[in-house]
C-alpha cells in the first residue's frame, strides 16, 4: 500500500459472502482504502483499532447480525460518528425502518447497482468529511469563545479594580452600584479625599458600551487622578482637552464631580450629566443641581467652557448622583423608567440607610422593567451629608 492510499479514507465492508466482498471491493478501491470483515465481532475489533469513516454492512450474519453491529457502533462514543450503510437482501420496510432508526445513514438492498453504490459512498463519505470540517470550526469557535470571555471577565475585574479601595470620611455615609451592561463597562465612577481633605465623587459615563468605551473610562481615571487635587471646574476642563485631544469624534463623557467639605458645603462641576438631586432633611421638595456645560470631549477650551455650582448640604441631607442607564431602563411597553419615577422613589424612602436605598432603587427598577435585558450600564452614587 502506497504512502498516498494511506491518506485515502478507509472503508469497512462487513460480509459473510466472499463475493460480496470482492466485488465491492473492487468498485471502492481507486477511492478509498479498504478493509473486509467476515462477520460482526472482527468488523467491531477493526472499527475499535482503524476507525473507518465508514462501514458497508450486511444484515443478516452469523453471530452478531448487522443490526446488533450498528447498534453497537452507535453506543461506543468513540465510534458512534462513523457512518453506517446497510447493504441487506432485507428488503422489507419494517427493517428499512430498524436500521435507520439504529442510526445508519442510508439502506440499500440486495441485489445491488455497483454505480449507485460507488455514488452513494462517495456522498456520505464527503458529508462526513463536510460534518467533521464543520464540527472542527465549531469546536474551535467555542474553544476561542471561552478564551474571549475569560479575557472579558479578567478585563472586567481589571477595570471595576481601578474604582474601589476608597475611604468615606466620618462625615459622610455613601453606598454605590456599579453594574456594566456586559462584562466592562462605559460607565466610572472614583471616590476619594483629595489633599485639602474635600472628600470627592466623580461619575462618569462614556458614550457607547464594550471595548471602546472602557477604555475611555480608563483613560479619563487617569487623568482624574492627575487632577484629582484641583477644582471641580479644572478637573473637568482638563479631561475635556485631553478626551478631545486624543479620542476619536464620536466618543464623549458625561460626568459629575463633587467635592463636599466637613462643613457641608458641596461644589460642584457638572459637564452633561445627569442632575444632582438633592433631598433635604428637613422634609422639603428635591432640589435639582443641573447644569448647561457639554459633555466632556465635544470642544477644546475656550469653547469648552465648564461652569461650577455650590450648594450648602445641611446634616441630614441626602443626594444621588446617577448614569442615565437607570433612567432610561425601558419596560416592555417602551416606557422608560424615568427621572420622576427616581424622584417619587427617592422621596418615598428618603429615611432609609444608603445602603438599603440604593439595594431597594435596583431592584424597583428590575421590577419596572418587567424582564426586560438591561440595555445600558447602571451605575449611581447615594450620599448622605451627616455633619
């Protein structure tokens, strides 16, 4: 046997006829390699040991019979991909039935057309060569799948790593939520007391999701922590020229910082975020912190001009900064979850510990959105001002 029939494929043809054997022998041998066996047991010994890609097998033998064969071949895991061809004197429909219920791949009966035989072979033969291609291309899909997604989830763990590990002064009670939409996430979020002791709260939300947008975030960390000791206005206008400098035309920022002093007094810088909202201790209307700047990335200074805010918070006061996927979570009607929903909420439960708010805001916005995927990153910041 020649080295280029070894990279033929190799047929089994299981016969208790000798002449059977040899006539299909002769008419499959320019295709293919060929191996006979006169009854089941020496057929299931050579598909143990040669794994044929396929087997012409006779019905009725001595011992086993053909269907014992197949059913045999169909049970061992490592051979259950093999295809199998009846060639049988059996021609009733009932067996027809049995053997490709037993999972054989065509049945053919006796006497035979040895055109149509070569025809049929060479079909199934490139059908599974067609399946285990394709098999092979999924297997490989799969395996680079699990590599990517670990990828993700490192690169998630990663990025949630650069926002935590801070410290919340005495004077402050404060509980986050950081919830991506996939693994990594637009939004960012950085809580820190800058060196005049203002304890400070930045969010941020870059526009789009995945890759693109994590990697904005990570670089306006960055430069936040480079400005980290300015003034909220400086901060922001800083990020703003070096986003706009080096990020292509399309991504921007919207963010919120907040540096509160022991004293309660709150500034502010607010560049296309989201309202502050503040809730009064003593029991009055929500106060809204807006602002009319742009969004960080869109102008270079001059033309990017960020405006600061002061507000007095008084013991007691409680506020949240928030990422407009909570607000914009939509329902299965299409309605969104919205900023007055937030409001009522904040309002109804503005007595409960920080921690249990923002818990109980989550799951009411799950509850509104009726099973409905979460389509954004969610992420806020509840504060309370303790004097």
């Amino acid at each position: 046997m020649t080295p280029q029939n070894e990279t033929l494929p190799l047929i089994l043809i299981v016969d208790d006829t000798p002449t059977n054997l040899t006539v299909l022998s002769e008419v499959l041998k320019a295709e293919y390699r060929i191996k006979v066996a006169t009854n089941g047991l020496i057929a299931l010994d050579i598909i143990r040991k040669d794994k044929p890609v396929l087997v012409l097998l006779d019905v009725m033998m001595p011992g086993l019979d053909g269907f014992e064969v197949c059913r045999r071949i169909k049970q061992q895991p490592e051979s259950r991909d093999i295809q199998v061809i009846f060639i049988t004197a059996k021609s009733n429909p009932v067996d027809e039935e049995e053997g490709l219920n037993l999972g054989a791949v065509d049945y053919i009966t006796k006497p035979f057309s040895l055109p149509i035989i070569r025809t049929r072979v060479r079909n199934h033969v490139r059908l599974k060569r067609q399946s285990d291609q394709l098999r092979e291309k999924t297997d490989e899909l799969a395996r680079k799948n699990e590599e990517m997604t670990q990828d993700w989830k490192t690169a998630a763990m990663l990025q949630y790593q650069l926002f935590t590990g801070y410290h919340i002064p005495e004077f402050m009670k404060v509980a986050v939520c950081y919830l991506p939409h996939s693994y990594v996430s637009g939004d960012m979020f950085k809580i820190y007391t800058d060196a005049s002791g203002l304890f400070s709260m930045f969010l941020g939300d870059s526009t789009g999701h995945g890759i693109s947008a994590a990697l904005t975030t990570i670089m306006a960390d960055v430069l936040l922590t480079q400005k980290a000791n300015a003034t909220p206005k400086e901060v922001m206008v800083y990020i703003n020229d070096e986003l706009k400098a080096h990020l292509p035309s399309d991504r921007f920022m919207t963010a919120v910082l907040l540096k509160i002093r022991k004293d309660g007094l709150l500034i502010l810088a607010n560049a296309g975020h989201p309202p502050i909202m503040i809730l009064p201790a003593n029991g009055g209307e929500p106060v809204s912190l807006n602002s009319k700047n742009l969004m960080l990335g869109t102008f270079l200074t001059p033309e990017f001009n960020c405006e600061e805010y002061t507000y007095t918070l008084q013991p007691g006061d409680l506020g949240i900064i928030y990422t407009d996927g909570i607000t914009e979570r939509y329902n299965s009607e299409g309605k969104m979850f919205g900023k007055l929903r937030l409001s009522q909420f904040m309002q109804e439960n503005r007595e409960m510990e920080v921690e249990s708010l923002l818990e109980t805001l989550l799951k009411q916005v799950k509850r509104f959105a009726e099973g409905r995927a979460q389509e954004d990153d969610m992420s806020a910041i509840v504060f309370r001002y303790v004097g």
